[in-house]
C-alpha cells in the first residue's frame, strides 16, 4: 500500500480531508476525473474576473468554528448575497420582504403586507397543502406565487408546480423588513481572489492526480492505499446494484461582454416560464471588480443522465428510500468513507460540507491517534 488515504475528488469535503490527513503524516493521493482541483466551487480567471464555473457559490454560515476554519486559507469580502428578480419587465428583491411587498401593492408596513397576504390566503381556502403550488400559495398568497415562484420553480424542476411535494417549498423565506440579505446569516462573504486558491492551499504537498477517473482505473486504485475517502455518487461506487438515483443537472452559457456592467447585480432571477435561462450571474459582482470588461453566465436548469453532471440529489421518498439502502452497504464498509453531496446524497451548502468533512476528520483522524 502506497498511500494511507486515497480522495476522490478534489472539493471542498476531499480537500480538507486531504489537508488534515497530510497534517497528521498520513500520505494521500487526491485523484479527480476533470481537469482542474476544487470541484463545483473551481474559480476561472477570464478577463481578470474570478468566474465561478459551475454556478454562484456565496459562502455564508451561523457557524463561528466553520468560519473560523475556511478563514485560514483565504481572506473574505463583505459581500452579501441580495439577489433580483425579474418577471416580465418588472423587478423585485428577494427574498420575499416590505420591498417586495412594497413594489407588488404599494404597502408600506408589516401589517398592511400581511393583511394582503391573508386577504388572497382567503380566497383560495387551502387547509392541507397537496403539492407544491398549494404549499407556496398558502405561505405567501397566489400574486407573488405566480409571478416570482411557480415559473422559476417549474424550470429549476422540469416538471409542473401541482406534480411536485409540498415539502420543497415550506422554508421558503419571507420576511417583513426592508432587508435584502437573502441568506440572513452571521457570517458571509466570497473569498478573495476566488474559491481555487483555496483548494490550492489545502492540497499544498499532497499528490493529486488530474483527468483520472476512479472507475476507469479501479482495480489499480483500490490496491493503492489502505483507506477510500469517496466523493462521487454512492450508487455508482457499488455499481447501482439497488438502482440510479435521480438528480437535476445545470448547463451554463458563459460569455465575455465588452462592458463595464451588463445588469448591476451579481445574481438576476429570471422568474417566467418563457425565459428559458433561471438566472444570470454577472461574476465581477461578488468581489466589486472593476474591469472594463465583465462575464456572465446564463444557468439553465438541466434534466440529468449519466453523460452529464449532477448538481441536485432528488431527495423524494423515491431517491431517499433507494439511497437508505446504499448507506446501509456504506456504514458496513470499513474500506470507505463517503462524503460530499453526491457521497452523501444530499444538498449541502458549503458550511454543510465543511461541517460533515470535520466530523470524520474527527472520527478517522482525531478520535484514532
């Protein structure tokens, strides 16, 4: 055995695994199937514009010890995630809040907005909400449910509002105050000079490997070190013997304009069934640029298959049930330790992934030595 610990893939979960390992004296080999370290939160350089090239990936948490942690490889800015958005030629803030409300029916306080709200409330008499449509007409009343919820959600899901579980949409956020802050957390920024110098620090000294694809080289790689750390989808590591999970995937139109500023935010929603795009991200945003130039990117909200990449687990009772069985495989495997989204079949945003990543560093490396 060459290695103590073998990382599949190179993000966030097995960077830090990587990192902590190599601190303990443990030699690793961090191998990955794309081209580039970092995984989803990967930072490209074009035009001097640090473009996230797999969708807007703002850092925030309630967490002070995740914060402190990711602070040790980075400095972050202050900014704070306000998006857009945009129905037909009309402009709201999200998340839902008086500015919203405000720009909807010309209210002016919390209770006049939610004497709106329960006024349309009234009117449709949902008692127990069956799918999605319902759910988010009871929270938030039919005006905002349609122009700022039921198309966005209809793209970013590919199937019909009245099709999808309730259960999507019950912490969908609304707030009654004039704040624009969408995540509404302790701690928040983007780090500067983008996220892959972060990944950069982690994997400093540790051997990785790029274009390298775990199943393409198997056999080799299971005799190689003592230890997996696996970051792929779980399902494919035990070769789909109970069958595929499902997944959304995202496809992205990236191009450079020869302007300053092509649309003044970061993040524009696009909330209309007939855009095809669900948003657009101007990058030089998130670190205030500059430029002369700047570079946006069009999201497009992709059904999956295997030639393309998973972004979103499905987590219904369908996928959730099927992924049960495979953790059950996991958690009697002492030769692997699954991690990350697609490991864990779970959406996790970045503090998340931190979170999981320390508490096996803690398990594996920590509570052993």
């Amino acid at each position: 055995m060459k290695y103590k610990y073998l990382i599949v893939g190179s993000g966030l979960f097995g960077s830090i695994f990587a990192y902590e390992a190599n601190r303990k004296g443990k030699k690793c080999l961090v191998i990955d199937k794309r081209s580039h370290i970092g995984g989803n939160i990967y930072t490209e350089k074009i035009e001097d514009i640090n473009v996230h090239k797999y969708g807007a990936h703002i850092f925030h948490t309630n967490n002070k010890e995740v914060w402190q942690y990711i602070n040790q490889f980075a400095e972050f800015n202050r900014y704070t995630n306000s998006p857009v958005a945009r129905y037909k030629d009309e402009v709201y803030n999200l998340p839902f809040n008086m500015n919203t409300f405000n720009k909807l029916w010309g209210v002016f306080t919390p209770d006049e907005a939610k004497q709106k709200i329960e006024e349309e409330l009234k009117e449709v008499n949902i008692d127990e909400p069956k799918n999605l449509e319902e759910q988010a007409i009871k929270l938030i009343g039919k005006t905002i449910y349609e122009k700022l919820v039921k198309g966005y959600t209809e793209k970013q899901w590919g199937m019909k509002a009245t099709e999808l579980p309730a259960f999507i949409i019950k912490r969908l956020p609304v707030r009654f105050t004039y704040d624009n802050n969408y995540f509404n957390s302790e701690y928040q920024g983007i780090p500067k000079g983008g996220y892959t110098g972060i990944i950069e620090k982690m994997l400093d000294g540790i051997d990785v490997k790029l274009n390298y694809n775990f199943f393409e080289h198997r056999e080799e790689l299971e005799n190689i070190a003592e230890k997996i750390i696996f970051t792929g989808p779980i399902d494919e590591y035990y070769n789909y013997c109970f069958g595929e999970l499902q997944y959304r995937s995202v496809r992205f139109e990236t191009e450079v304009l020869d302007m300053e500023n092509y649309q003044g935010n970061a993040v524009v929603n696009y909330t209309e069934y007939e855009v095809p795009y669900t948003r657009i991200i101007e990058h030089k945003h998130f670190e205030f640029g500059t430029q002369p130039k700047t570079v946006i990117s069009r999201e497009y909200s992709d059904k999956w298959d295997k030639t393309k990449e998973p972004y979103y687990p499905i987590n219904n009772e369908r996928n959730n049930t099927l992924y049960s069985k495979y953790k059950v495989l996991a958690d009697k495997d002492d030769k692997v330790i699954f991690g990350g989204r697609l490991g864990q079949y779970k959406y996790f945003d970045m503090d998340k992934v931190i979170e999981e990543a320390l508490k096996s560093v803690k398990a594996e490396l920590w509570n052993k030595s």
